[in-house]
C-alpha cells in the first residue's frame, strides 16, 4: 500500500515540486489550497509530471470555519503524514500587515494540527525559513544558533510555528516533527512546466532577474553594494527548488523510519553563499541576455551574508543538494521563456 500525503498550500511555487517529487516517489497526494497565491493549473501539470492524480481539497486552511470540511475530507483517506506549506510569505507585505500574517500562519498550523489529530496521524513536516536565525548568528548558520531573531512578522510567524510543532511533541512524544529551514529557493522544474509565478512585482532577486532578462522590467537595483563581502552585494545560499522538493521527501521517510515519535529542526541549504553579482554574471551567461542593473542603497533589514551549515540534513537525512548554480539559472530562465506571465499565459 502507498502512503498517502496530504500537502497543505501544494499548488504553490514549492508544493508543487514536492507533489511532482511525491507522486515520483510512489506517494498518493491529497493537497489542501484555497489559491489566494497559486493556480489550479499547475496541479494539473503536477499530475502530467508526476503520472498520477492529485486529490484537491480546496479550502482556506486558516478559517476556522473551513475546519470540518476539511476534517471531513481528510477522514475519508488513510494519512500518514502531512507536508505543510500554507501561508503567506512576503515579507514586506507582512511588515505592513502583521495581524494578516500571524492569523494566517498561526491559524493554519494550529487547524492542521487537530485535523490530524482528529485522523489520527501523527507526522508533519513544516516549511520553515533560515529566517528564524536573524540577526547576531555566525555563518555558516547551524541549527543550534545562538539566537533566534527574525526581523520581521513573517519570520516571526515560521518561528512561532516551529515552536508550538514542538510543544506538541513534549505534550505527546507520538508526534514526528520536522522543522525544514529553507535557504534561498529558486529554479523550477527542468521541464519548464511548473515554477514561481510571482504576482505584481517580484520582491525576490531570482524572479526579478529573469524578468529583467525576459524584458518585462527595465532593470535590476542591486541592494547594496558597499556590504563587507567579497564584491559588496549580498550573499545568500541558493537552493535549487527541486533538490529543497527532495529534500521534503527525505524528511519524510526518516520522521517513517524513526521507532518513536521526535523533533527535528533542519537546515535546507547548499552549504555555498553566491554574491548578488555572481548570480547576475551566471544568468546572463545561461541566458545569454543582458541583465542591466543599478546599485542602490541597502534594503532594510537585509543582512550581508547568509549561508547555511548542511551537516545535520545529511546526518539524518541522508540527502544533500546536487544542483549547481548554472542548473539553477537554466532551469529558472526555461519556466520564464516558456511561461513569460506565468500560468496566465
Ligand atoms: C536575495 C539577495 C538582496 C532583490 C527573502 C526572505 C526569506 C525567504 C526568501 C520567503 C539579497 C538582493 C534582491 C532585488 C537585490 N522567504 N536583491 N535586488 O532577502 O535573502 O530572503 O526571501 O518566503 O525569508 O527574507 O531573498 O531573493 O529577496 O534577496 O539586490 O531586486 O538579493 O538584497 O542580498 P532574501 P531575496
């Protein structure tokens, strides 16, 4: 019998790889979406990639007045396990909307919690951020970080949730936690098919390079270019979007594998910082596009230098990223070129 997973937010830019690198793993996948940042239409090409069905719950995770439906709907399958992706995550959008940002988050994690209570089902692996770390942490960032700041409400909202994850657990020692802190996603699917789709203007580099090099926007403003890093631009650890789908997939069999129930908080990073200009130079490179660019002041709360110690996912994971920074930029440039306005298009 396969298990059966259900992805909470699995039309979106991440669910929808973790769907496709689900169904590729024998999995049957049940997604909760209401679709406020996502389309239908990349469940249908989830299907196309992964060769099998996606059973849609389309609800609002966060409303509490959704919740037996959901229930009710979840009841009808055997769950072993729950991916959860749902909410918001912009983080100037949730600087001028805090109440927004912590009903939603907060609310869809505490709903999802009972429904799989309410199933019976005890293992949730959740889309957490580097972002928890914030400020006053040495580089490369390990899971036992010093401090836990984050610098806005939408960090705050991961770290939230990781905590109350992990109350759960000391409150019942049945539950399998996995607290997944994502680096910098970016690329798409190498077929091109599913990838970001952005609305209005990116607030992401990744996104906003490859409209630039599409010819959607005029140029890119690099912020900062006076940090104290090697060429003065930022640096972050990029993660291919398919190697951080894989990554879901090999917490989830280890939180299967384990003999009891435990917690686990994970990095999900390359280990390797790349520099703004760098990853200007390697779009233009595989694009062969110009990318013109303007060096402007710093951008609040931004800070120099992030990049992720990998050691612990590879421990118990057994998992590590493959995917280089070209492959990225290839496979980012071929869902831009192939769906130049997205799924609209
Ligand atoms: C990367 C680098 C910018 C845009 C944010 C959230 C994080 C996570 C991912 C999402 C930085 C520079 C960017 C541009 C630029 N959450 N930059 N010009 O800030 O590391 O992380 O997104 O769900 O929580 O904080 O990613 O892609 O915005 O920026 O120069 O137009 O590119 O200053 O150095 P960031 P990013």
């Amino acid at each position: 019998m396969s298990l059966h997973i259900l992805v909470t937010g699995g039309a979106g830019y991440i669910g929808s790889h973790v769907c496709v690198a689900l169904l590729e793993g024998g999995y049957q996948v049940t997604v909760i979406d209401n679709f406020s940042n996502s389309h239908p239409e990349a469940l249908e090409r989830v299907a196309k990639l992964g060769g099998g069905a996606v059973t849609l719950i389309e609800a609002d995770l966060a409303d509490e007045g959704s919740i037996d439906f959901i229930r009710q709907q979840v009841a009808e399958r055997p769950v072993h396990g729950a991916i959860h992706l749902a909410g918001l995550k912009a983080v100037g959008e949730s600087v001028a909307k805090p109440a927004l940002y912590y009903h939603t988050n907060i609310n869809a994690t505490l709903n999802l919690i009972e429904i799989m209570g309410a199933v019976g089902s005890n293992t949730i692996v959740f889309s957490s951020s580097a972002t928890v770390y914030g400020e006053g942490n040495k580089n490369p960032l390990t899971e036992a970080a010093v401090s836990y700041a984050p610098t806005n409400p939408y960090g705050r909202t991961k770290y939230y949730n990781e905590n109350i994850l992990r109350d759960l657990y000391i409150s019942n020692n049945d539950w399998r936690i996995a607290n997944l802190r994502y680096f910098n996603p970016v690329g798409a699917h190498p077929s091109g098919l599913i990838g970001e789709d952005p609305q209005g203007t990116p607030n992401n580099l990744f996104p906003y390079i490859a409209q630039v090099a599409v010819g959607r926007r005029e140029k890119l403003s690099v912020f900062g270019g006076d940090y104290p890093t090697r060429d003065g631009s930022g640096v972050r650890d990029y993660i291919h979007v398919q190697d951080l789908a894989s990554g879901h997939v090999a917490a989830l069999q280890f939180l299967h594998n384990q003999q009891e129930g435990c917690t686990a908080d994970v990095n999900l990073g390359t280990g390797k910082g790349v520099s703004v200009f760098e990853a200007i130079s390697a779009f233009e490179r595989v694009s062969s596009r110009a990318i013109p660019f303007e060096v402007t002041a710093r951008r609040p709360g931004d800070l120099a230098e992030v990049y992720a110690d990998v050691t612990l996912a590879r421990q118990l994971f057994d998992w590590e990223a493959k995917y280089d920074l070209e492959q990225m930029c290839a496979d980012h440039w071929r869902w831009q070129m192939q769906n130049p306005s997205g799924y609209n298009g």
